[in-house]
C-alpha cells in the first residue's frame, strides 16, 4: 500500500493543525469540479414560518406559502426564520455532534459500518473529505438505544433536536403541498408514520480546500431535507445559471432542500436541488442533516391531481427502501443519480 492509499485509509484529521498535512493525492477532485475559495453567494429565499402560525393574519400567510411556491419551483431550496426551535436546542446539537467526532477512533469505530442498510452507522468517506454518523431517528424511541451513549450527553440533546425537528417537518410538509396546489393535509399521515434519518457531519479543516470536496454534487433521494450548519459551506447548482453559489450564513436559520421524492410527487414541477459541500483550511463544519420520507416501503409517486393528457406522470414510483437499494449498487460520487432512475423519458 503506498503512503496516499494508506493516508486515505485513516480516519481524517480533526485537529486545527490539519492545514500543515499534505492532501493525499487520492482526494484531488479533476479540475473541473474544483471549488471556488471565493463563490459567488446565493440570493436565497428566506422564509418567516411564524406567519404560517394558526392566528396569523391569512394575507400574510398567502403571501408566504407563495413564496414557498417560488422557492421550490426556481431553486429547490429555502431557508427558514421563526421556526419556534430553541436556539439552545440547535447549539446543543452541533455541540454534541463535535463532540463525537473527537472521540478516539476506538469509540467510533463501534458503529463502522458501509452497509447503508444498516440503521446506525459511521463511516470515514474516501474521497470526500468528510466523516459522519446515520442513524433513524423516528419513532425516537424505537431508536435512540442504539446510538450511541459516548459522548454521555448524546442521545439527550440529540434527541431532542430529532424530537423539535420532526414537528417542524410536518409544518414544512403541509405547506410545500398547500403551495403545490394538493392542499396542507395531503401527506399528513404518510409523513407522521415515515422515515426521519439524521446525518451528522464532520468536515475537518482541509490544507487545499481548493482541490477536494466535503460531499460531491448530488440531491437527496428524502422528500425533503432540514438542514443545520456551524458555519458555511453548503453550496447549491443555481437552476438558473448552472453556476455553484454559497449559501449565506443566517443566524438562527435552517435550510430546507427539495428532495427527489417531492420533485416526483409534483411531476417535475418542484425541483430536488444539486448541492455540494465545501471545505476550508482553518476549522471543522459540523452538519446536522434531517432527512424526512415516507415510510421504509412506502412509495412515493406523482400526486394525480397533477397527471394529465397534456402533464402525464414523467417519474416512476419508489420507496425509501428502493434509495437504499441503490445507493448500495451505486456511486454517486460518480455521478450516478437516483433520481434520474426513476424518470420515464
């Protein structure tokens, strides 16, 4: 094994000294996908969810699930103020998560796992320059036992971040589907007897941040994604243009992403949005990724009211439990997308 192959091999560096490393060469992206270290920032909706609060003023509230409506169909993406999430209760969970990863191997490497069936597990990536850590997170309590209790705090805090977040999802469902047209029930109960998988992330500092990425270009095979972040890094594909642009950071804010399971459900009308994570030279970024499905072997298809002569279904229909399959067989690394699996034409 050469020196690059067995570096690549090891569990990333989490230190702030990792800048003073040499980056293996077996990390470097082609040129072509080489990240910009000053992009362009995205001029991204930001959505006030206390005005689709019960009470709140009906105008206001149509106003905001029309933007909602704008957001989906131009950029797959959005972010959310007002959320009625403790500030303490996201700190806590970013917190928790960089704890964990400063564990020593020994202790994550309990959960070292690349059977992506599997309901818990970590895994140190090779090429992307990122570790994290999956585990279902809903119903809490058939899963929380098995995360794991190092650092001793983590399935408490963690816990109750999955607990605020799934409530919010059912908010962000209802209104994605009011704003399709579908009405703000049409999911309701799929979603509240579906799938929340948690993703933890952990981008160590990066000494060429330049030449390799955190996480390739990709979207989710979720309905959609809620998202929380230390600091920026996330970059979206602008629809528009085609061009990378840097989400901005906004105190207190969550990001939402379109996943491929609601471009299906609105025939193409929405979009799962291209995203991309980004590294730098100085700190670790932590993420905290809540993924929200339907159920394991619920399958997810286009709405009908949204099916015509003129509009026919352009997705088959597919499960979570399909992704999963998949992603097994298939390196999205390489380009290789779910989502263009299940378009008919």
């Amino acid at each position: 094994m050469g020196d690059d192959d067995e570096s690549c091999s090891r569990s990333l560096p989490m230190g702030k000294t990792a800048a003073e490393r040499g980056l293996p060469e077996c990390y470097l992206n082609p040129t072509s996908h080489h990240a910009s270290l000053t992009p362009e920032v995205a001029n991204v909706p930001t959505i006030d969810f206390g005005k689709l609060k019960k009470g709140s003023d009906e105008e206001e509230r149509a106003t905001v699930i029309q933007e909602i409506r704008t957001a989906c169909r131009q950029l797959g993406f959005f972010q959310i103020i007002n959320h009625g999430i403790p500030q303490s209760v996201l700190d806590g969970a970013l917190v928790v998560a960089s704890e964990f990863f400063e564990l020593p191997d020994s202790e994550k490497a309990k959960f070292m796992s690349k059977d992506v069936h599997k309901a818990v597990r970590y895994e140190t990536s090779f090429k992307p320059w990122r570790v994290f850590l999956k585990h279902y997170a809903h119903p809490l309590e058939n899963w929380i036992d098995s995360w794991p209790n190092n650092p001793p705090s983590y399935r408490e805090t963690m816990g109750e971040y999955c607990r605020e977040v799934m409530e919010l999802s059912l908010e962000v469902t209802s209104a994605i589907t009011e704003s399709l047209g579908i009405g703000p029930t049409y999911l309701n109960k799929k979603m509240e007897n579906g799938m929340q998988v948690i993703a933890v992330n952990g981008y160590p500092p990066c000494p060429r941040p330049e030449m390799t990425l955190g996480a390739p270009p990709h979207s989710d095979h979720s309905c959609f994604t809620i998202m929380l972040q230390s600091s920026a890094g996330l970059e979206i594909m602008d629809i528009g243009d085609g061009k990378w642009k840097l989400i901005p950071e906004l105190e207190t804010a969550l990001q939402v992403h379109v996943g491929d399971h609601f471009e299906v459900l609105s025939n193409g009308l929405y979009k799962s949005v291209v995203h991309r994570a980004t590294l730098n030279s100085e700190r670790t970024r932590i993420s905290v990724a809540s993924f929200h499905s339907l159920g394991i072997d619920e399958k997810m298809k286009t709405a009908e009211e949204l099916v015509s002569e003129e509009q026919p279904a352009k997705y088959r229909e597919s499960s979570f439990r399909d992704f999963l399959n998949f992603l097994s067989g298939n390196d999205i690394a390489e380009g290789n997308t779910f989502l263009d699996s299940l378009k008919l034409a």
